[in-house]
C-alpha cells in the first residue's frame, strides 16, 4: 500500500506534513509506504529538523512547483504541470500510489482528479463528502460539501449511491440509510430540484431511502447519508467548524464538542473519480494528517474504487 502526501499542500508546510507523518509511522499497516510529494531540498531539511528519517517506509517523489491557495485551479493544473498536486494525481492515475492527499487549493485538487484520473464508469459528479457526528464514534456522511455548487436532481442520486458504497465498504454499515436534506419532511418541500430527486431516491432499487432530512435531526443519527448540492453542504460544514471555534473556549476540554473538531476527522474523501482521493483543510495540523493517512489507508483497504465501479455497473 502506497499513500502519497502533498507535503507542500496547506498553511504550514512541508513542517506540519511531516510531523503528521510521524504521528502515523508506528500503526501503519505493514508494507505501507508513504510517498512525500514536492521539493526534494526543503523536504530533506525540514525532515532532518524534526528527525524524521527519509528512509523505507518514507520516500520522496520529487515536484518543483506549488499551485498556491489563491490560483485559479483550472489554470493552475495546466501552468503547473511540476507541482505537488499534479505530480501525485499522476502518480496515483499510473499506478504508483494507492491515495493521495492534499490539504492544498481544493479547487486544484479536485480539477486534477476530475481531468487527470477522470470520473469512474458511470460516474457523472464525483462528490466530496464530510462527516458530521451524531453519537459516540458514530458519523453520518453528507454529500456533497462543495465540489458541485449547481446540481440537477440525478446528481443528488449519484450522491447517494456513491455515499451509500462509502459507508457499506468503508464505515462497515451493511444497509445504509439515505436522507435528502430538506426544508421538511413532506415528499413536496423544498424547491423544484429537491422536489424530483425525491421521486428519484425513492424508486431506486440500491439506496435505502428513508426521506427529507431537516437539519436539527442530524444530531439524532436519521440517516447514514444525507444528500444535497454543494451550495448548501458547505455551508453546513463551515457552520460547524465555525461552532467549534466559538465554543471551544467556552467549554474546554470536552468530548462532545471535540467530535466536531477537523483535526480529529483528517480530511474529506473525494468520491467517485478514479482514485483514492483525500482533501484537507488549509490549516491542517499534525494531527490531522495523521487522521488522513488513517483515512487513506482504510479507503485503499476497503478497494473503494472497485467496490463503487462494481455498484454503478450493476444499476447500468
């Protein structure tokens, strides 16, 4: 198993990659490699500040150039064709890595899975997903949260069946259910969209369909899946680390409000296109690409992509 890291993806870089690479080296799977992705000069001092040996199960894969947070991502992808996300999106479409994660420009990375790896057989949309907890070590899933502003009502059906492989293969849930998040539960709320991806969720035979999902039953576990446009997802998920940060000071030190901390969860997995992809947060700490090369390692694991494969060719 190979993950590759973008270690010139986010705020505090290459430091905070490789410390994070540290946290993970003693639970790797055996025969897990990790491939740092970037500047070979920078990453060997940086290293050697910090005592991380660049030795097996640590290798480099050399990038010169890095797509900063505030370039256009499509642009980027061509102009930069030397940089730490192209090079490991490339690396990963040969072959030669098994994941690859970025807490990099999440545009870039998203238009460099989608161009580069290109979406899986049937696959219209890939879709990011985040977690958001319910109860103890209990997440539900929700897609998307930003890589597809503008979505038809198909598209919220390939959310579902995407999340729904998801949380079967890799949380282990064996029937998950779905919801479509919603101003109510009757089947006609919500507006024109969400009105024909009902009808649509609830006629396909491979997602368990349990209804509209307002937002205060996320807290109760309703569903395993919660589906809807990236316009509303990622407002969803930048409110509930902006109420982690309100709060923290308030109440410190507690369990509950700790689910809801990024750096516990890693990164958001990018589903759907030809690879195991994982995005970060900009201001990813240590830990939080530790919990990212967890995540890598559970999607590579679990065979994500040929599990999703699989499912889209049995409803072709």
């Amino acid at each position: 198993m190979r993950i590759g890291i973008d270690a010139f993806g986010g705020d505090f870089v290459p430091e905070n990659p490789l410390r994070g690479v540290s946290l993970a080296l003693d639970e790797l799977p055996a025969g897990t490699e990790i491939w740092l992705i970037g500047k070979e000069a920078e990453l060997r001092s940086a290293a050697a500040q910090i005592g991380l040996p660049l030795q097996d199960p640590v290798h480099l894969l050399p990038a010169r150039e890095v797509i900063e947070m505030e370039e256009n991502p499509a642009r980027s992808i061509v102009q930069k064709p030397d940089s730490s996300i192209v090079v490991g999106i490339q690396a990963l479409k040969e072959g030669k890595l098994d994941a690859f994660i970025s807490a990099g420009n999440t545009g870039a990375v998203v238009a460099a899975s989608v161009l580069k790896l290109g979406n899986l057989p049937g696959v219209s949309r890939p879709t990011l997903g985040a977690f958001y907890p319910y109860a103890e070590n209990r997440y539900s899933l929700i897609c998307d949260v930003g890589a597809n502003v503008d979505c038809k009502p198909e598209h919220l059906v390939q959310f579902a069946q995407l999340g729904t492989v998801y949380m079967r293969e890799v949380a282990g849930i064996e029937r998950p259910r779905v919801a479509l998040l919603n101003i109510g539960e009757e089947p006609s709320k919500g507006n024109l969209v969400a009105q024909q991806a009902y009808v649509l969720l609830e006629q396909h035979p491979d997602i368990h369909f349990v209804g509209n999902a307002e937002g205060r039953v996320l807290t109760r576990g309703f569903a395993d899946v919660y589906v809807t446009d990236g316009f509303v997802g990622n407002i969803l998920l930048k409110f509930g680390e902006s109420l982690y940060e309100l709060l923290r000071e308030q109440v410190p030190s507690n369990p509950i409000l700790e689910r809801l901390n990024y750096e516990n969860i890693g990164g958001l997995p990018f589903i759907g296109a030809q690879g195991n992809v994982i995005i970060g947060h900009g201001i990813s700490s240590p830990k939080a690409f530790r919990n990212m090369i967890r995540e890598a390692v559970r999607l590579a694991q679990a065979r994500l992509t040929e599990k999703i494969a699989t499912a889209f060719r049995a409803h072709a």
